[in-house]
C-alpha cells in the first residue's frame, strides 16, 4: 500500500514539473509527456496500475484527471471526452 502512494506521489511531482516547464501543451505533446514521466511511474508495479482496493482506483483517477486539465486545447471537454481525445483511457 505505501509503495503504491509512493509512486502517486511521484506522478503527481512529474505533473508539476510538466505544468511548470509546459504551459502551452497540445495533445501529442502532452501524450509523450504523460507517458514517459508520469504514467510509467504508475505502470512500474502491477499493483498500481492494476488496484484491487477502490481507494487505489480512485487515486489514479485523480493523476490522470489533474494530468487531462494540462492540455489547453481540450480544456473544455468532459473528462471521458479528454482521455478518449489524447487517447489515455486505462486499455
């Protein structure tokens, strides 16, 4: 459980780096990003991409959503509609 925070912790820091350094991200760009520095964290162990408890499930949302709210272009959209957009649901 605490190596699982742990690596949120550290997404949500890389998410802060890529807000400071980029502020204006379009969706390929930020793809690349996410990708590299913040969802690799999140996919290192099994156990955290792949929760079984719903607080954990729950938590990744919340990387992923405050990750969604970077991209200018798609600022407007639900959140289904964002990650459909940039192509970053969990399949």
């Amino acid at each position: 459980m605490q190596h699982c925070k742990e690596k949120i912790n550290t997404a949500y820091s890389f998410l802060g780096i890529i807000k400071i350094n980029f502020i204006y991200l379009d969706e390929d760009a930020f793809v690349m990003l996410y990708k590299s520095l913040v969802r690799s964290h999140l996919e290192y162990a099994n156990s955290v991409w792949n929760p079984h408890r719903l607080g954990l499930i729950k938590d990744l949302e919340k990387v992923q959503m405050r990750a969604t709210k970077l991209v200018i272009t798609i600022k407007n959209l639900t959140y289904k509609d964002k990650t459909q957009k940039v192509k970053i649901t969990n399949s």
